[in-house]
C-alpha cells in the first residue's frame, strides 16, 4: 500500500510565516480560543526546558497552486495544508508571537500575556501585580518584535533601579542570555506528520486516533469549520458571525438570539447541508469541499464549483434571521418556552432543517407551516427520534419527504410519521412507562410541561400560570418551583429514600404553597384536604385533572399513587397533543400499515422479510427468529415502536406465504401469532402479554404482521442466539437494533430508566 504521510519538522519561525501567508490554515484565531491561559504559559515552559510538546498533524489540501477560495473572502488563497492536530498549540504560539487577540468563550477578544521571570526563569500568566512587578518582563511577546534590544534594556534598568543599584555585569550577561533563550524559542523545531492529499477523512480520523496519545477521537465539527477555513473562509465567517450574535447580542439591532438555545457553528452547517443536499451526516461537508459526488465517490474541480452553488444559497436561507424566528417560533407554539425544556438541540436544528425544506422547497404559507412543524417537533422531542443516531435519522426522514411534489404532500408524509411514532400504544402504555423515572430534563416530563402550557395550566392551588413560570426570562420564586406531593421527609419515615423513587416525575407538581416549608413530614392526607379545601370546587376539579392527581391520591399507598398519576400525566400530553393538531376528544387515526411503510425504517418502525423462512437457503431458519426477538427486545429497551414481518426492507411487501408454510398442523394467522407469542415469551426476560400487540393487515392483497412494541418500565432481556446464557442486552439505536455490554449497558440503564 502507498505510504499516506512523511515525517517533517519546521521551525516555530517557519510555521508562523505559513500561517501569515495562508499557506496554512489556522482559524481559530477568529474562534473561541478554549485553552487557557495556564496551559499556554505550561507550553513555553515545556519548549525552554527543551520538553517534548507533541506532534503536529498536517493534511495536504491537494489545492493547485492560484487556486482561489469559494467566495473570495480575506485569505483568498487556498492554503496548502489543513491542520488536523495541534490547532490550540499554533493558535497559542501565533497569539504570543504576534500579539494578536484572540476570542474568550464570550467571543470577546482578548490577548493571551505571559511574563517571564528571568532570574527564577519561570513562566507566569501577567496580571496586574506581575505587570508592575519589575523581576518580570510582563509581555514576552516584545521579545520577538524589533527592537526588542530596547525592552532587554528597559527591563535591565528597572530592575536595577528596584533593587537600588546598578545590575553588575555578570548578573546582566546571565540574565541576558537567559532572555535570548526564550527569543531563540523563534527556531524551536516541531515534529509534524504530513498527511497527503490522497487520504481520505475517515483514513485522517483514524491516523489521528492512532498517534493520539491520549487516545482522543478527532473533534470532526472543529475539522470541518477548518477545512471550511481552507475552501470558503467566507462561508465561515458568516456562521460564526451568526452564532456570536446568538451569545453577544447588543439587544438594539436584529440577532439570532433566543431563548431555547446558542446555536453552535457546527449546528448551523448541519442546517444548511441538510437543506442543500438532505444530508444529515456532518462528513459529507468534507466531500463536498472537496468536490467529490456523494454518490459516487468521484472527485471534479466542477463539481466542487456546482456543489457550492447549491451549499452558498442554502446557507443563506439558515442564517437568514427571518427564517430563523419563524421557525424558532414554532417551538413556542408547541408549548415549549426556554432552553429549561429543551432535552436535545439536535431536534431544535433538524427540525429547522425541514421547516425550510417545508418553506423554500414547497412554498408552505407561515401559518400552516407553523402548525405542522409544531407537531412535528412535539413528537421528535418527546421520543427522542434525534437522540439515537440522528444524523441517520434525519437523512431517513429526509428520504421520506423527497417524493413530495407540492405542500400537502409534505404535510402528509411529516403526518404519517408522526402518526406511526404516536400510537395508542405509545400513549396507554410506552409513555406512562418512560414517566417512570426521575430526570429533570426527561423528554417526556418536558412534554408535559409543554402540554400543561398548551392547555392553559395554573400552579396547582395557585392562580399563575405555569408558561409564565417557564419563560426564560422569569426567575421563579422558590415557593413557585416544583415540590414534593409526598414530602421527603414522610417518604423517609416509611423507609424510601432512594432519590429515583423520592424525586420521581410522578411526586413532583408545580404549587403556590406558601406553606409548603411547614408541612414538614405530614402525609398528603392529613395536609391535602386543608389546603384544597380554600379553592372553588370547579377550579379545583380543573387543577387536578391538569395536574394528573388520581382520585383519592391523598390515601393512595405511594406505590399506587406513582402508577395512576404517571398514566393521568400521559393522558394530560395526549390531549395537549391534541390541542396542537386542533382536535378535542376526537380518537386520532392509528397509523395504517400503509403509513407505516410510506414511514420508512426509523427509531421506531422495523421492517422483516419474515421470521422464520430463510430466503436464501430457502428452509426454516432459527436464527431468524433470534432477528425478531432481538429487534423487540431493541424496542422494549427504548421508546417502543411497531415492527412489520412480510416486508422487505426497502418496503415492498412479500406478505406471510413462505412463514405459514412453516407452521405445521395451523398454517394460518392465528397459528402466526402464537408462534409469535412463543417465540418472545419463551426468549425474553418478561411476559409480552401488555407490551406486545400482534396484528394482521391486508396490504396490496398480501398480510403483512405488524407487531406494535411498547417502551418497558424496567430493563428486559433476551435468550442467547444458541438459547443459553449469557442474556443479551438489546437497544434501539436509530434504524438498527444494537446490543450493549458492560460499562455502557450500565450507562444506558441508568440514563433510561432512573
């Protein structure tokens, strides 16, 4: 195989000149600089001491000479070589050298000093004691301009003049070499891996890990705003320019800023590559700058040129803030108020992504629009649909609406989607199951507290309203937060302290209880009927159907009390849901396998050619049935879903024939579904009765299985392939079914279920 990289060195001198002349790219001189000051006073140290201060990684960008940058823009040159590994180090060493600010975390600029103590030869971050301090030259960076002769001097007699006489000569001659040292440090050589134009980014991502000795994987959105930096420096700064504003808003003039979230730079390329290619996968920014089909792999100066045609227009429709406020105010319309509900920005900004498909590509009016992305969000946020793999997800999706040829088209495909996703399973039985849990930022929690703000909610025994206790620029009382229903204190005294169980969403309720601070450990039924009491019997009633409390809940056993109210808060979302679609009491439609297919494979929705019949082999296969244990047990794991037998997977139907055959003495659909329920009973580690529906439906003259999968309260288990030990551990992760192990199985049932 041809060698993919050379070993070099260059002098410290080399690299800055190369980056002054654009011959390489460094733009994280115009980017949050996230070392601190400490770590670039720990590097000079390390460089005087003659220390290793790590390798450089170099790609060549395979730029022809004169080739000009997309868009023209300050450098308009394409630099000749990217780099991959040690931008913090160049930036740090560029900054010192040059005394060029950087940008702080606030995306103000500031400029990194470091002093030097010659006598100690220590270095110090300078602040204002260091500054007068007449031991230290407080900027080293006056070492490296000219006439830095002059600050030798200066520095020599001030501190001459401190210690109240002259500096003898030796003194002066030691203290002055010591300072051409960190001078010298100019030709301080640097070992660098050359990687050539021919590797490809997965063969850099790899190389990176490799050499990595602290084992990191390469940050790809910081690679690819670089590489932005190589072919479009234009196209750049106008996101960064973006996401600034979005963190460091003067408030007078338009600005991106918001109250869900700040937007990051890599978020925004995602945006404007979905909307311009419907992609959701950030990698394919590198093909595209690099002017390689994403189809084929093959690479074209003219291609490079229309692929920017298509990703320049596009971009400009993501940052354009128009578009970005209407959007944004489609989230407010779904119930949602401040960055407090918002589980997963990735919904936010591949949601963002088809509300411009939607807008620009179908012409939709703002209001329709605005009502169909406001459910759609609602569903994506409240099962997580961008949370496992949701590059893949998104392009999935994307898939689904290319086939629309106008507006209602489109409404209809994002409709059967969130018809597939919320199923009368999902509401009876996945959602009160992923109640069961305690997280402050659960999906589903933040889907009832959008409910409750659809639905017009008060504090329960208050008058306030609960959006007005949401909106990111109110801070609540503490009186106005979330409270105990049974206060910890009395849980404690029945022996329930673990903090799963005590903070569980099902016991906490927004309350204007002043008193709250003196029910101490008193049960809800000796406190509840007092101060209940004082509030009008119709109003009351409201309150605690919006507030999910059982009837009787105050002499409920805990136990019970959790049950009941997780399935009243499930049926409080539903019907905010439904008051987003502009429905009330009115059962919605249950998706038809007919949706299920125009859907497509995703987070929720399988498709299996059969279950036992080996197409290939053309006999009885048990391995397949493994395939649907596995698959179920993926959804029992996550947020449920609905898997269809008799289907391939590109969604044509081959129906049940070949799977009947292999039945026996009952070769019809009930013989089906008992083999079904067999199956899973006898390989999974809980009964399927309430968490599994079979069904059979008639679809192009074929039936086709659709078997409906709800989320379990409690981690569920499959048999081994062989049938023994040891269980296997399932997971829905996008459109795939992945079995976890050890630490990260450990991680995933503490995220999910506590």
């Amino acid at each position: 195989m041809p060698t993919l990289y050379k070993d070099t060195n260059y002098s410290l001198t080399h690299l800055i000149e190369d980056i002054k002349h654009g011959n390489i790219a460094l733009p994280d001189i115009q980017r949050p600089f996230v070392w601190s000051a400490a770590k670039v006073r720990d590097l000079f140290d390390s460089m005087y001491r003659g220390y290793p201060v790590g390798t450089l990684m170099f790609w060549e960008t395979g730029a022809e000479v004169g080739m000009r940058q997309v868009g023209g823009g300050e450098v308009e040159g394409v630099a000749s070589r990217l780099i991959v590994d040690g931008q913090q180090r160049l930036t740090s060493l560029f900054a010192v050298l040059t005394g060029r600010p950087v940008l702080a975390r606030t995306f103000r600029e500031q400029h990194i000093r470091i002093a030097f103590h010659p006598v100690d030869e220590a270095f110090e971050v300078a602040d204002a004691a260091i500054r007068k301090d007449p031991e230290f030259v407080p900027d080293i960076t006056a070492l490296w301009v000219s006439g830095y002769k002059s600050t030798v001097r200066a520095f020599m007699a001030r501190l001459g003049s401190a210690r109240g006489r002259e500096l003898d000569h030796d003194i002066q001659d030691r203290l002055e070499e010591r300072l051409d040292r960190v001078r010298d440090l100019r030709d301080f050589r640097f070992q660098v891996i050359e990687l050539n134009a021919n590797a490809g980014e997965e063969e850099v991502a790899e190389i990176f890990v490799r050499t990595n000795s602290k084992g990191v994987t390469l940050n790809q959105a910081n690679f690819i705003l670089t590489l932005m930096s190589v072919h479009w420096e234009q196209g750049r700064r106008q996101i960064e320019a973006f996401c600034r504003s979005a963190v460091e808003s003067n408030g007078d003039s338009p600005s991106p800023r918001n109250p869900f979230l700040e937007p990051g730079p890599d978020q925004m390329l995602r945006a404007a590559v979905g909307l311009a290619f419907r992609r959701g996968r950030l990698q394919h920014v590198y093909n595209i700058l690099r002017g390689k089909d994403l189809d084929t792999g093959d690479v074209s100066t003219e291609r490079r040129a229309a692929q920017f045609e298509r990703l320049r227009p596009a971009l400009d429709e993501v940052l354009d803030l128009t578009n970005w406020h209407e959007f944004l105010k489609c989230l407010t319309h779904a119930g949602y108020r401040s960055a407090r509900m918002i589980a997963s920005e990735s919904a936010v900004i591949y949601t963002y992504v088809i509300w411009l498909i939607g807008r620009r590509d179908f012409n939709m009016k703002l209001g329709p629009l605005r009502e169909l992305i406001s459910r759609w969000f609602f569903m994506a946020h409240t099962t997580g649909r961008y949370t496992s793999s949701p590059e893949s997800q998104l392009e999935s999706d994307l898939r689904v609406v290319a086939p629309a040829k106008d507006a209602e088209g489109f409404r209809d495909a994002l409709d059967r989607i969130i018809r597939s996703n919320f199923t009368s399973d999902y509401w009876d039985i996945s959602l009160p199951n992923r109640l069961d849990t305690s997280g402050a930022k659960s999906p589903v929690l933040l889907a009832y507290w959008a409910a409750l703000n659809l639905l017009d909610a008060e504090v329960l025994l208050g008058d306030i309203r609960i959006r007005d206790l949401l909106d990111s620029t109110v801070t609540p009382l503490r009186s106005l937060e979330r409270h105990h229903l049974f206060p910890k204190a009395w849980l404690a005294g029945q022996g329930i302290t673990a903090r799963h169980q005590v903070n569980a969403i099902a016991n906490m309720v927004f309350v204007d209880w002043p008193e709250n601070a003196a029910i101490g450990a008193r049960s809800p039924q000796d406190y509840w009927p007092s101060m209940a009491g004082a509030m009008p019997a119709g109003r009351l009633e409201r309150q605690r159907y919006l507030h999910a409390l059982p009837v009787g809940w105050e002499q409920q056993d805990y136990g019970t009390f959790l049950d009941k109210r997780r399935k009243l808060i499930a049926k409080v979302i539903r019907d905010g849901f439904d008051q987003l679609q502009g429905i009330a009491d009115v059962p919605a439609r249950p998706a038809t396998v007919a949706d299920l297919l125009a859907a497509g494979e995703s987070q929720t929705v399988e498709f299996k050619s059969t279950a036992r019949w080996n197409l290939h082999t053309r006999a009885p296969d048990r391995k397949l049935e493994h395939v649907i244990v596995k698959t179920v047990c993926g959804f029992l794991n996550a947020e449920g879903g609905t898997l269809l037998i008799g289907v391939t997977d590109d969604g044509d139907v081959l129906g049940l024939g070949d799977d009947l055959q292999t039945l026996g003495k009952k070769p019809n659909l009930d013989g089906y579904e008992l083999f079904l329920r067999q199956n899973l009973d006898n390989n999974l580690s809980i009964p399927t009765a309430g968490v599994v529906k079979v069904r059979f439906e008639r679809t192009d003259a074929l039936d086709v299985c659709a078997v409906a999968v709800a989320a379990s309260a409690k981690p569920v288990f499959a048999k081994a392939a062989s049938g023994g030990e040891p269980a296997e551990f399932w997971v829905r992760v996008g459109n795939a079914t992945k079995q976890l192990h050890g630490d990260d199985m450990m991680e995933y049932r503490a995220n999910h279920w506590d």
